[in-house]
C-alpha cells in the first residue's frame, strides 16, 4: 500500500507528464491557517478559491509554499489587521493592515508562479512593490471598493490590461511601469497620481514601450515627473484642463507623440518634459504658462508647428535651449494677434523665421462644460452642452481625420462606420478648443 508521500509524489510526476492537469481546491479559511488547511496539497494545487479571512500570513504561505499555484479567486476573502514576523517582507515593520493586498506579498524573488488573481470584494489598497516584476501575472480583476495602488505595486508584471475601478483614488509612483500595458483609462475620481518627491521614483508609466493609450483624470492637478518616460509607443494623449504643473520629464522620449495642446490651466512645466519627442510635429502653448525650466522641447526635431496662445512672449533668456533641437527656419511659429513683433524682438523666439498672426485659441476653465454622451459608444453620440453651433472634428490616433460635422447641442453623430477602438474628437466653439478621447465598442 502506497504511503502518502509515494502518493503525493506520484501526483506531482503525472502533473509533470501531462502538463495541463490542473488541481482544484476550494477552501474556508480563518486567517492564518491557510498552510495547515492545505496540508499536504500545498505544493501541487494550481486553482485556489478561499473564502472566510486571510492575513499576511497566508499571503505568505501562496507566494512561497504554493509553487504550483497558477489561478487565485479570493474575491469572497476578508483581509484581516496582522502584526509578527510571519507575513510577507522582514522590512515591513511587521504592520499588516486589513483589507489590503500586503506590500510584497508576490515580489519577484517569491517562486510563485501565479497568472491570474481575482481580489477581495472589500480590498481597498494594493501595498507598495505587492506584485513587484512577479513577470507570471497576466490577469488581475480589482474590485470597485479599491482607492489605492502603492508604490511599483504592478512594476514589471505581464498585466497588458487593466480596468481601474470608479472610485480609485490614489495610483502612486512606478504602479504600472515597465509593464507590456496597452492602453488605460483613469477614472476621474482619481486625484492623486504619483508622487514628485523623490528623484529616484519613477513614474506611474515610466518605460511601458507598450502604452499606446492613455486617458487621464480631469481631477488630477499635475502630471508628475516622469509619468511617461520611455513610453515610445504613446501616440496620442489630452492633457485636461485640472491640469496645473508638468513634472521634469513627464513625456521623455515619447517618440511616437505628433500633437500635444498645454491647456491654459497650465502655469508650469518642468525641464526636459518634451525631450526626445522626435515625431512631434504640433504644440499648442496655453495662455498662462509662466513658470518653466530649460530643455522643455530639446530634441523635438520633427516639429512644423508652434501655437503660442500667450499674448507676452515667455521670457526665455536664461532658457536658451527651450527649443534646442528645433528647426527655427522652417517650424512656423503662431502667435496671437498684434503681438508679432514682441515675439520677433525677444530672446529665441526672434530665432524663428516664420512668425504668424493667428485667432486659434484652446480650451479654458472658464470654457462651458461640453460633454459627449454615451462615452464609450456603440454607434453614435451627442454633444451636451454647447451654447452655439459647433464643429466637431474625429480622428484616429495616427491623426487622421474621419469625420467633419457642424452640430447643435443634444444633436446625434453617428459612428456607425468606425471600427471600434479610441479616437480623438475635437470641438471647435467660438469660445476656444475642447479635445478629448471617444471610445468605441
């Protein structure tokens, strides 16, 4: 008669052989006796649903113990409060909050395997570096409950999508970076969204050479340095009007930029945000930029057009290389009305030799709120909002235009012929421009 152990291994040889035999285990747990619940099936079960109570303990136990592990479900579980030596991470001062994912809890020296993880109903925080390059997970549900995501808490996973539930409120530094994501959406309750504070940080999104999407929080006030280093593949992006700063390098070397609008709410930018944009062919420059630092667009090689909405020119004296990189004698620069020859007599900007006079003015916080509606869409939309009529202009992310139509408040645009996928619709009003993402499902 076979032994348990000449049992066990014979299950761990056939899983071997097989290959797709999986082990299915569901189990009502109180926090911290996971291990012994599991007993000797501990190392073999691929598919684990718990429900009752976990707590650092038990993390601990799926992360090291579980090496076979591959699909967690634990959306009906409580994160139960821990303090000990016993949970997740030595440095973590022992503290473990409830109704958090513990921070390192599947960090990158962890041998778990997990792919797939479907988190508890009433999780509201994801602890700092929690899935930290864990490159096995492809698959994450999070629940609406969540309002926080901590430091590099996805950095360096496999995750190529992710739903952000209404209701987030904080995405902290390196959350999503050096992750294969495609596209993004920020829900608007999300007010902060990484951090300035720390040189060494990175940002949110930093070296995602995936990220082709992005759409941001109207509730957010800066985008901070560094959001989207490295992201070469981020073709288009709005910034909206809550916007106040840019942090230093927030868009280097976002290569496959082509248009970028700095809202009038933006009074400052920091040095380099623009560095290395060399398919950059369009900026438009809001009215109340003041506070700036040098190298903003060093190396924006391909830019044909400036739109300067500031009726003072920008003193960029001790900012000589603002524009470095710049084609000064083919780029056209546009300036607003009567104020050509400020702009031709002052530092730099008398460096360009196609200087124009223009009325395009862009969007302003003062602006009536415009709405589309359904955003996302199946096969048309209306505008909400307008006060006059209006020019509505749709484009793909590659710029292309698809659609031209003047409209009246509450009027129906049809989509029906658009493949489904995020377009860049602008309004145009006599009161300025408005742009924002169209979704079509």
């Amino acid at each position: 008669m076979k032994t348990q152990k000449g049992i066990l291994l014979s299950l761990v040889l056939s899983i071997s052989i097989i290959g797709q035999s999986q082990i299915s285990k569901t189990i009502s747990c109180t926090a911290g006796n996971l291990d012994a619940l599991l007993g000797g099936s501990k190392t073999v079960v691929t598919n684990l649903t718990i429900t009752g109570s976990i707590d650092a303990r038990d993390f601990k136990c799926m992360s090291t113990i579980m090496t076979s592990l591959l699909d967690l479900d634990i959306s009906a579980v409580t994160i139960k409060a821990y303090t000990g030596s016993g949970g997740t991470h030595v440095d973590y001062n022992n503290v473990y909050l409830a109704n958090e994912i513990p921070g390192y809890a599947f960090q990158t020296n962890s041998p778990s395997i997990l792919r797939s993880i479907i988190l508890p109903n009433s999780l509201t925080s994801i602890g700092e570096c929690a899935f930290w390059y864990h490159n096995e997970l492809l698959s994450i549900t999070l629940p609406s409950s969540l309002t926080s995501i901590g430091k590099d808490a996805f950095r360096g996973t496999s995750l190529t999508n992710i739903n952000l539930p209404n209701g987030l409120k904080t995405i902290v530094s390196g959350a999503f970076s050096e992750t294969p994501i495609v596209s993004i959406i920020i829900p608007n309750t999300v007010s902060v969204f990484g951090y300035d504070t720390n040189m060494y940080d990175v940002g949110v999104f930093s070296n995602c050479t995936k990220l082709t999407s992005v759409t941001l929080s109207n509730t957010s006030t800066t985008i901070p340095f560094k959001t989207f280093l490295n992201c070469n593949s981020l073709k288009n992006i709005i910034i909206p009007n809550s916007v106040t700063s840019i942090g230093y390098n927030a868009f280097e070397s976002c290569s496959s930029l082509t248009d970028i609008t700095i809202p009038n709410s933006v009074t400052s930018v920091g040095s380099n945000v623009f560095l290395n944009c060399t398919g950059l062919k369009s900026i438009v420059i809001g009215s109340n930029l003041s506070n700036i630092w040098d190298y903003v667009f060093d190396g924006c090689t391909g830019l044909s057009s400036i739109t300067v909405c500031k009726r003072t020119p920008l003193d960029l004296t001790n900012y000589r290389n603002f524009f470095r990189g710049v084609n000064k004698s083919t780029c056209i620069l546009y300036v607003p009305v009567g104020t050509k020859s400020d702009y031709q007599t002052n530092v730099v900007w008398m460096d360009f030799k196609n200087i124009i006079e223009s009325t395009t003015v862009i969007s302003s916080p003062t602006m009536p709120s415009i709405t589309f509606s359904p955003n996302p869409t199946t096969d048309s939309f209306t505008l909400n909002g307008l006060e006059e009529v209006a020019t509505v202009l749709l484009m793909d992310l590659n710029g292309k235009v698809l659609l031209t139509k003047q409209v009246n408040n509450t009027e129906t645009v049809s989509v029906k012929g658009l493949l489904k996928g995020i377009y860049i619709a602008k309004v145009f009003t006599s009161k300025g421009t408005i742009q924002q993402k169209l979704i079509k499902q």
